[in-house]
C-alpha cells in the first residue's frame, strides 16, 4: 500500500510548485537515515488491524515531521511505536546511524510529550524535569544548570519551586516539553500535545515549539489532526489514511524558517494548507470516511 | 467557624451578604448547638425524673467523676492506647509492604487477597478468645486482636493506590529505563500516599476498637488491664458514672487518633492532593 501511495504521491509532485521545491533543511547531509520504518504493521490482540505495510525515513539531519491524518489512522500507535511503547506485529523500526548498531532502541536520543502534560502532581516543576536525569541517576547539583537553562527557554525559571496545580494547562505543557528535552534528545515525539489548550496558548506554544526547535537542532515527529499546525510548524507532513492506518502522501512544506505571525496570513500558507487538505480529504475518502 | 473570610479569596467567589453570612456562621454551629441542647435535655430529664445514678447519670455527674477518677483511669487508657498504637504502626508498616507484595506480583495477590478478606469479614470478638488461648501472654494476645481488625484497610487501600499511577507516566518511565524499584519509589509510592493515608485513618479507629474488643473477651485484672477491663468492672459493681468516664475517655482517644492522622494526611498531601486543599 505505501509503495502505491507514495509513487501516486510522486506523480503529484511534478504538477505541484508547493511540494517540489526542496526545503533548506531536507534529507540530504546524513547518508544513513536517524529512525528507519520499514513495512510496520499492527494487529492488536482483538483483531483490530491499526496500521498496514507502513514505511518511513527519518533522516539525521534536523527536521520538523509532522504526522497528519483522521482520528483512527494510526498515527498516536505509530509514534508509540517508534518509542518503542508498543511492539510491532510486523516489519520493525530501526535506528541505523552508526552509533547505535547493536543497539535496539537508544532511549537516550527520544524524548516524549504526550497530549496531557503528565507531570507528577507531587513533585515541583524542577523536580518533574529533572526525573529523566535522576532515572539516569544523575545528581540533582549535576543537573542543576542544565535544568535552570531548559526553564528559562520555556519562560518558568521562576516557577521552579511551584506545583503542577499551581500552574495553567500552557505552563504545564512547557515543563512537559523541558522534562522531554533535558536528556538532550535527537528526536522528539510529539503526541498531540496541544490538543486540549485554547487557541490562543496554543498559537504561543507553536511560536516557542518552533524557537526551541531550532535552537535545539533536533528532529520532532508531531502527531496532531490540525491542518494548520502542521503546515506552520512542519517542513514535512506524512498524511495517513485510516482503516487500516497506511501511508497515504509524503509532502514537503517549503517555506523558510524562522516562521512568524506573517507566515500565518501569507498566501503560501493558505496554498499549503489547501493542498495539505486536499491530501487529508483523499485520505478520509480513502479509510471509508466521509470528508468534513 | 474559619469558612467565609478564608475561603472567598481563594475560590474567587465573591463574599456573601450579611444575611448569607449569618446562616453560614450558623451552619457551621449547628453541631454544636445541638450537643448542648442534648446534654441539656439529658441533665433536665435526670433531674427533674430523679434518677439515680447507676441507671443514667446525669452529663454534670459523669464530668466531676472524670475529673475525680482521671488519675485512676489514667494507667488503664495508657494501656489500652499503647496497645492501639502498637497495632496501629504494624498495621501500618506490615500493610504497605504487603501491599506492595501484591502489586509486585499477580499470582501472589491472586493468591493471598481471599485470605486477608476472610480474615477481615471473620468477626473478631469470635476469633479473640482462640487467640487469647493461642498467644503466650494477653498484651500480644490483645495486640494481635487488634492487629487484626487493623491491616485490612491499609493493604487493601495500599494495593489499590500502588496499581492507580497515571499509565502516561508509567509509559515515561518505561522509555527512560527505569526499573522496577525506581519505578516503585519515584511513582507508585507518591500516587499512592492519598489511598493509602485514607487507609490509615479507618486503620487508626479500628485498631482502637480491635484493643477495646480483645480487652473484653480477655477480661484481665490488674495495672495491666486497659479501659474495657475498668467498663467490665464498674458494670458490676453499678459504679455507672464512672464507666460513662470510661466510655468518654474512649471516644475522646478515638476521635484524637482520627484527627491527628487526618492532620497527618493533609500535611503529606498539602502541595498537591485535590483532598488537602480545603
């Protein structure tokens, strides 16, 4: 299926100026891709077929990917997946770069936000970033710096002695997003974070998600179902269809960064987002789902 | 009594008219007015039915026995409390541990849970006199008594907490490593503490009445014997008001543990927990 789908892709690709043009941070530096996907499937226990013959590269080189499509496509499965959270039932994920040979799944090089912040209410904001590090068993006077620096990014140096209840649901995803890098990860998944924020926290988080990205200089998988998140966020956008979740269009977004509040009116993101949709419309059309 | 000029800050609400304020200040009296209209009626009634002391004595009769008879129960409560707090704290250690034995393992729960549930549901005045023959002296006879009636919540409490944590932040600690103890320190333990100290708050009442109990059926005499021997024996010798000083100073140990624990718990709890916030 995603062979079929991608060379449909290809086809397209020729008649359209948005998706030709190569972005200034495409897959070209690094020869052996960061994370190889390699015809995944998922079957779980009940029968429930979630993804099928799935197939991506995940190049070294820093990149915004987001993964687009309806509710039922796969998309939460797959990145859980790549985090190795759930197994596969076929093919296999593979981290090939050269430092990891031999090795499974380097869990140093993820970092995970999921659509809640999910924070230890009982610890302080300080002590929810630092966990990662303690795992490691890191000392708290190591990691101090490091910990101080992540917060200030976020904007919460002062709030590092305050309680998750303490803070509004936009902090709180903050400290979820420095808990997820304090291990300096390559890659960082995303799950949807900004699904339960309002409008306008969640416009912020997109302007400081994009600042952090490239100030951090890693690659971030964001699964969202918003159209227009993924193209102001993403240089690329993996479309899934649903029923069961497979490759639907591998599109690039070309605009340069960094992204501002002008992008967001300016007409090559309007024309990014129609073919964005036109592709998510395929998709549902695709998975027996009516188009909205 | 602290309600309004405490709380409407915090929540927001705006303060309540003069007239709201009243009912509410009146809201909160209410238990209390109607304890002194009870133990009003309650003199009234003996006095004005003239009855005599060793059927009913009157609430002004029972205080001036407390106050003239406090040192003499005095070393009886210390016994029947030290006996309680003993079970108490084993109840408390032994029920964490068991529970975290149960969560440890499936067969081990599957295995053991039904037996600490017949222990719970076996009334204890029936097992306490095998106990009591069984034991080598009646202080750990008693102890055991009320050892019994005591663990139930706190493992049943601990076990359900222990296996509440947030799966998103189990999955966290999967992809970081950790193992099954840091797991068990840094998250189970933590979100388990509102179940559990809710556990030791019922632990705390029952392991009172497990000792009060035990005591009873062990009957023993002497410097050793707590509160229930000292009831047992002014019953028969119609010494009424100073069994009620009995009874009174039994409540009062009972509604001490519940709100030193309850205090206990909030002071855990007072950064984070929904129930510490009022």
């Amino acid at each position: 299926m995603g062979g079929t789908a991608q060379s449909e892709w290809c086809a397209m690709a020729s008649s359209s100026p948005i998706a030709t043009a190569e972005s200034n941070r495409a897959r070209k530096a690094s020869t052996r891709p960061l994370i190889a996907i390699r015809s995944v499937d998922k079957i779980y226990p009940n029968g429930t077929e979630a993804i099928r013959g799935f197939s991506l590269e995940i190049p070294g080189t820093p990149q915004f990917l987001s993964l687009l499509g309806p509710s039922g496509c796969g998309k939460s499965t797959l990145l859980r997946m790549i985090a190795g959270l759930e197994s596969c039932s076929g093919g296999e994920i593979q981290w090939p770069a050269a430092e990891y040979e031999g090795q499974e799944r380097p869990t140093a090089e993820i970092g995970f936000v999921f659509q809640d912040a999910t924070l230890m209410p009982w610890a302080n904001v300080f002590d929810n970033v630092f966990l990662p590090l303690r795992l490691k068993r890191q000392s708290r006077a190591a990691a101090h710096d490091r910990i101080m620096d992540l917060l200030a990014q976020v904007n919460l140096e002062k709030f590092a002695k305050s309680y998750p209840r303490e803070l509004s649901g936009g902090m709180r995803m903050r400290v979820s997003i420095a808990r997820a890098l304090v291990t300096r990860p390559k890659v960082l998944l995303m799950d949807e974070p900004f699904a339960a924020l309002d409008e306008i926290t969640r416009l912020r988080l997109n302007n400081d998600l994009l600042n952090l990205w490239e100030t951090q200089k890693l690659t971030v998988v964001f699964v969202t179902h918003s159209v227009y998140e993924s193209v102001f966020l993403s240089d690329r956008i993996v479309v899934l269809a649903s029923h069961p979740g497979r490759l639907m269009a591998d599109l690039t977004i070309a605009a340069p960064y960094p992204r501002t509040e002008e992008y967001r009116t300016s007409n090559l993101y309007n024309d990014h987002c129609r073919e964005v949709s036109a592709w998510l419309h395929k998709a549902m059309a695709a998975g027996g789902q009516e188009a909205v | 009594m602290t309600g309004d000029n405490s709380r409407s800050p915090r929540t927001g609400i705006p303060k309540p008219s003069s007239g709201a304020q009243v009912l509410s200040a009146l809201a909160n009296a209410a238990p209390y007015i109607f304890g002194v209209a009870f133990l009003a009626a309650w003199e009234i009634a003996v006095r004005v039915n003239n009855i005599p002391p060793y059927l009913l004595p009157s609430p002004i009769n029972i205080v001036t026995t407390l106050y003239s008879d406090f040192f003499k129960l005095l070393p009886n409560l210390l016994v029947t409390v030290r006996i309680t707090v003993e079970a108490f704290l084993v109840a408390a250690v032994g029920g964490l541990l068991l529970g975290m034995l149960f969560t440890s393992s499936r067969w081990i729960e599957r295995s053991l849970f039904p037996y600490a549930v017949i222990m719970q549901v076996t009334p204890i005045v029936a097992i306490a006199p095998l106990i009591i023959i069984w034991a080598k002296d009646t202080e750990l006879a008693l102890l055991i008594c009320a050892w019994l009636v005591a663990f139930f919540p706190v493992v049943s409490n601990a076990a359900v907490g222990l296996n509440s944590a947030d799966r998103n932040l189990v999955d966290l600690f999967k992809l970081y490593g950790a193992n099954k103890f840091q797991t068990l320190m840094l998250l189970r333990l933590p979100g388990a503490m509102p179940y559990y100290l809710a556990g030791l708050r019922i632990a705390g009442g029952l392991a009172l009445i497990g000792a009060v109990v035990a005591e009873f059926v062990a009957g023993t005499g002497g410097a050793k014997s707590g509160l229930a021997y000292r009831i047992l024996e002014t019953g028969y010798r119609l010494e009424i008001p100073r069994m009620f000083a009995a009874l009174v100073l039994i409540s009062a140990t009972g509604i001490a543990i519940f709100f030193i624990l309850s205090i206990f718990s909030r002071f855990m709890l007072r950064h984070w927990h929904e129930s510490a916030q009022r």
